[in-house]
C-alpha cells in the first residue's frame, strides 16, 4: 500500500504541475449561467439548492435545508461527509460497517439516498470531497424530486463546472499528526470565448488513530463545459474514483450496555482481511437550452460502473459478565458489481394567469440498472461454523485469516466455503412529476405536485436458481404553503410523502414471501420559519412530524397483513453568516422523538440512532487582514444502538479550533484541530458490538495556493 500511496501522490503532483503551468489567457466577461449565488462575507453561500431542480431562493422552500460551500470545506478542513454532518441539525452518522457513508437522516438510516448533481448514486462507498461546489442535505421526504427513498432526508453533491471566460488554479496540500497527507488541486482555462475545461484532483494517504489503519484514495474529474449559442450550454463530466481502505468495525459493548473503554484501542480485525476497494468510473452529460426568458429545459445522462469489494471480521457477540476476555467473532466478503444508467429530463416554465404567477415543473426520469452481488460468510476450520472466539488482546493475533482461537487451537478461515448469496439483480424505473409553484399575492406562495414511480425490479438467485420479480407503482404527493410577512422572511408548512420498495436500499430482500410486499411508505409534515436578518445572516427553524407505515405478514396469520406505524418528531435550528463584518457563526440545534411501534400497537422504545439532543457552533474571528481563528464544539447527547434498547452510544461533547494565515493574496496557511480536549468518546455504532472509537487529538495543515 505504501508504494501505492507514493505513485498516486507523485502521479498527482504531476498532473497539478502540468495543469497549473499552462498557458493563461486574460479573463473575458463569462457567458450567463443558469446558478445564482451570494457573496457573504469571506464566505461563498449558494441561494439556491441544485437539488431543488428550479431556480427557487431558499427563503421560499418549504423545507428545511443545509447547504455548505467548497470555501467552507476548505477553511473548515473537512475530510469526509461525516466531517460535515457533525456540525448540521437533525442528521447524524451510522457506522457504515467501516466501508460507506451512512446516514441518520432524521432517525431513518440510509446508505443508498445519496446523489450527483441531482441524479441518484446509491451504491455503497466514502464519496469525496475534492471536486465539490457545495454539499446539500434536504431533510424530510423528498420523493416528487428523487423518487424511491429519501425517507428522513437526502444528500446531494454538486460538483464543480467548468467556467467560460476564466482562468485560475488552485492546490492544495495538507498533512496530519496521524500520519495522513495528500493533495487536491483545481484548474481552469477557458480556451474560448464558448469553451472551458476544468480539472479538479486529488490523491490521499489515509491513516488514522486505530491499529492496522492505511489506505489511498485517487480522485480525477475533468470537466468541460461548450456554449453552443446564448441560449445552450452543455457540461460533461467524467470521474475515476480509486479507493482502498482499512476497515474499523469498532468496539464491543459491556453488561451495562456502554462501549467496553478498556477496549479503546483494541481493532477486532483482520491487518490483511479487513479492507474495501472501490474502482468507479461516472460520466455525466448536462445539456440546457433556453427556449424563451420564460422556459428552459434540461437533459441529463448519467451512466456510473462501480465495481465494489469489502470483507472483514468483527466483534458479532461479547459477554463481559461471563467471559471478559473473550469475544466471538463474525465476517464476510462481499462484492458488488453495478451499473447505472439514468436519462433525466426536466422542463421549467413560468407563466401568469388566473391573476398569479406559476413556476411549472415537469419532469421524467428513467434508470436502469444492473447489479451483481454475492457474499461468502466466514468458515472457520475448528468451530466449521462462520463464528469463532478469541481471547482480547491487541493485536488479536489474527493474521491473513489465521490465528489462534481462544481455547489455544490454531484455527483457519475460508471465504470460499459458506456462500451466503449469489444475485444477478434487474431494476427498470420509470418517472413522471409535475410540480407548480404559485406565487399567490405578494405575500403567498402555494407549492402543489405529485410524482409517479413504475419500479420493476428482477432478482434472479443463482444457489437456488429461482428468479422473482416484484412491480411497485406509487404516487407521491407534496403540497406546501409559504407566507411571506416581509420580504426578508417566511412562515412555510409543507406535507411530502416518499416510498421505499421491499426490496431494500440495495435490492437485497426481494427472495422471500416477505418481498412480494407493498413498499414502505413515509409521510412528513413539517413546519418552518425562515428569515435573512441581513443579507449576510441567516435564520431558520422547524418542526416536524415523520410517520412510517409497514406492511408485514401477521405472526399467527399468514393470509393477514398487518400494518406498522411508528413516527418520529422533533425541531431544528440554525444561525449562519456574518454577526459582524469580522465575526462568521455556524450554530444548529435538533431535538428527536420517536416510539417503535409493534404489531398491537407501542412498544415504549425508542428508536435506534436517534440521539435526543444535537447541538453544533462554529465560529470564525478574523482579527486582522492576514490573521483568523475559528473555534468549535458539537454535542450529541447519547443514542441507542439497538431497537431492543439495552445497548447505547453515551454523549460526549468534542472541541475544534483553526487558526488562518494569509501569507499573501495567493497563498494561505491554516491548522485545524480536532478534539482539543482529547476526549474518548464514541459518535457511532452499526450494531450492539460495534461501536465507533471517536478519533483523539489530531491536527492538521494546509497549504493552499492560487496560480
């Protein structure tokens, strides 16, 4: 790995210097663009979402939103999305068994409600950072946009363009007391008055404060972008993502249901086992024309090929009461091979009559996608069973899948022996929504629309060579209403509905009875209010209410179908922008509710991950022209790890701060720490044995420079 690291760095720096010593031309006026944004501050702020697919300013959304700008990921020294999600409301990280991002929107988890610049990226894998303008989370149902999923929220990143009529360059390079280190860089030459091209890079050594930990990650994304006339423009896109990392399944947990924090620095893994590749190559092709000042259209093709590999051992069971010192111990691997194929079509149009003015929405979509998946249990020689017990120790004395057991045999693993599943996976899905957004009076807007969902999904077995085939058809409404008392402020209620077919996330629970059931449905209402205080300085408050409905087959009946209902409830706050000219502040807060709900009815548990308090702040002081610090601290109050409630995250409170130089116009110097007190705490989990080891102090710097 360690060679790897190095040839993907050099390859990088390569690339960097080649592009950022290109010919530079004198900057020409740039060609109008269809994105709006806002300068406040030193900050860079979007005043619309991407996702959102209509130029709508925030201030008139029916829902709560977080948006975060590449100028902040900077300055902030953001490494991952769960870097990000630390500091917004009502959203929170799961494990991700070590190999994906996962997140708790709103108390639902999902690993597969993630998306492009608005097209759906559902396979599992740590998406980068490098090549992005901002990073938006849109929380509640959001199925007339994206369709299946975004039950509790969704994520959507919207990468870099190409720029007509400009010419910059920026690199970036950073290391950290851990031991990681790597460089990003970003290019633009407009080589005409009608054509630019645009590279954004990265190449990453990982490391962490956990044994075994290392990695690299390569990142390339060429961009370009062709004014065909004053009323056209096409943007392509091609990434190549390259990914290998340990994998950290964390810790047990104790008799009294907290992470085990003698174990703390014990990895229950495998040094050559536990690691998941990623090689993914995603092309892009958005092509707009302006009809009229009144209606334009977007078409987009998106085609992504990823291929995917995890496997690893984890702690599966621990009984500190009965046997401290040892631990049972689980694994897989697992292998996923997936096409994408999305054509989305979407025509905006704006007219007047009935005396209010309408903003229209019309749009299909069409996927198609191909997934071959297949996974092998552990099989270990001594116990011929896929669990086998260890004595704790650090290192666990595991190696290459060989080691010895806590009886003192010597015991050997075969992944080719338990086969687990085998699938050859088919999903068609075919769209079509319609959405108005009416401007009523000055002072009232009313959103109104509905979207139709066809999936079709054939799974084909290949241990019991039997194939199925599921179709689900749902309609999915949103209404919302928007009450502008002043110009700078709204009041907004909203009502969304989202579905989730039985088939899973991943399409992995379509071989069974169970499968054959109606979807999974989620309604959200939700309450806001919004205000720009000024026009650097933002506020922002909800309260929601999310219901699920759960088919499932009666316990004592098979002919009857029962259906579960549980709900979640909570509110948010957030503060953001510009106190003073020289004081920036980040604040968020979200309280969560929720209940389980059984087959009679409550079952007086709370939902797993769905910590009760979150609070967040961030702070930047620029004290002088050259001379800044930033100051933070985020909350999470404790969360259970388990539906069955006897197993929790405790709450910790984590420390951050940075401090910016400004050594000239075109070179800056910032250190950022994380976790200033040093505090051992535990921000995640996947199940009752694998709870997260939250990292200790750690700084790292920067070095950016413009060309």
């Amino acid at each position: 790995m360690k060679v790897y690291k190095q040839r993907a760095i050099t390859t990088f720096a390569a690339l960097t210097i080649i592009f950022a010593g290109a010919p530079l031309r004198a900057e020409t006026t740039e060609q109008p663009t269809l994105e709006e944004t806002l300068v406040r501050g030193s900050y860079l702020q979007s005043n619309e979402a991407n996702a959102l697919k209509t130029p709508t300013p925030i201030l008139d959304v029916p829902q709560s939103l977080s948006i975060v700008t590449s100028e902040q990921i900077l300055r902030r020294g953001f490494t991952s999305v769960s870097d990000i999600i630390e500091y917004l409301p009502g959203v929170s990280m799961s494990q991700g068994e070590g190999h994906r991002d996962a997140v708790v929107f709103r108390g639902v988890r999902s690993t597969a409600d993630f998306f492009i610049d608005g097209v759906r990226d559902d396979v599992q894998y740590y998406r980068p950072l490098y090549n992005l303008e901002q990073l938006e989370v849109l929380r509640g149902p959001n199925a007339l946009l994206f369709g299946r999923g975004g039950t509790g929220g969704i994520l959507n990143r919207v990468t870099k363009k190409a720029e007509i009529g400009s010419n910059f360059s920026q690199i970036t390079g950073y290391a950290d007391s851990f031991g990681a280190g790597g460089l990003q860089g970003d290019v633009n030459v407009g080589l005409t008055d009608s054509v630019a091209l645009r590279l954004n890079a990265m190449a990453e050594g990982l490391d962490n404060h956990r044994d075994h930990f290392d990695g690299e990650r390569i990142g390339v994304n060429p961009t370009a972008r062709v004014s065909l006339n004053e009323s056209t423009r096409l943007d392509l896109s091609y990434e190549y993502v390259d990914h290998e990392r340990f994998i950290d399944r964390g810790i047990p947990t104790g008799s009294n249901g907290d992470p085990v924090e003698r174990f703390d620095r014990v990895v229950f893994g495998d040094p050559n086992v536990n690691v998941t590749r990623l090689k993914a190559h995603i092309f892009m092709a958005n092509l707009e024309h302006r009809f009229s000042d009144s209606m334009k259209g977007k078409v987009t093709v998106f085609y992504g090929d990823y291929d995917k590999l995890y496997q690893n051992f984890y702690a599966a069971s621990y009984s500190e009461a009965n046997s401290p010192g040892v631990v049972t111990l689980d694994g897989y691997v697992d292998k996923t091979q997936r096409e994408n194929l999305i054509l989305s079509v979407n025509l905006i149009k704006e007219v007047s009559f009935a005396n209010m003015s309408h903003r229209f929405l019309l749009g299909a979509e069409f996927v198609d996608t191909s997934s071959d998946q297949d996974r092998w249990n552990t099989y270990w020689s001594e116990t011929a069973d896929d669990k086998e017990t260890f004595s704790v120790a650090r290192p666990m004395g595991i190696i290459g899948g060989v080691g010895t057991n806590a009886l003192g045999a010597r015991t050997v693993n075969d992944f080719t022996v338990d086969q687990n599943d085998d699938t050859r996976v088919g999903v068609e899905v075919a769209s079509f929504y319609l959405q108005d957004e009416m401007a009523v009076t000055n002072y009232l807007d009313i959103v109104l629309g509905a979207r139709f969902d066809q999936f079709e999904i054939d799974v084909f077995n290949v241990p019991a060579d039997d194939s199925r085939s599921k179709q689900d058809e749902e309609v999915s409404p949103r209404l919302g209403l928007v009450l502008k008392p002043r110009e700078n402020m709204s009041l907004y209620a909203s009502y969304s509905e989202s579905f989730l077919p039985r088939s899973g996330e991943q399409f992995a629970n379509i071989n069974g009875s169970k499968g054959q059931l109606d979807a999974d449905t989620f309604a959200n209402t939700e309450l806001g209010f919004k205000w720009d205080i000024s026009p650097a300085l933002s506020f922002t408050a909800a309260v929601f209410e999310i219901e699920q409905e759960s088919p499932q087959v009666a316990d004592n009946d098979p002919e009857t179908l029962d259906v579960i209902k549980s709900e979640t409830d909570g509110f948010e706050l957030q503060l953001e922008g510009q106190l003073t000219e020289a004081w920036y502040i980040s604040a968020a807060y979200s309280y969560l509710d929720g209940e389980q709900m059984g087959r009679t009815g409550s079952k007086g548990l709370r939902p797993r991950e769905l910590p009760e308090n979150m609070f967040s702040v961030w702070n930047f002081v620029q004290f002088t022209p050259k001379l800044g610090a930033g100051l933070g601290l985020t909350y999470q109050d404790e969360s259970f790890i388990n539906n069955s409630n006897t197993a929790r995250l405790p709450s910790y409170t984590r420390v951050d701060a940075a401090l910016y130089y400004e050594w000239s116009d075109d070179l800056r110097v910032q250190l950022n720490f994380e976790n200033l007190g040093d505090t051992v705490y535990f921000p995640s989990s996947h199940s009752t044995h694998q709870a997260s080891v939250g990292a200790p102090f750690n700084a790292r710097l920067a070095v950016t420079m413009d060309f």
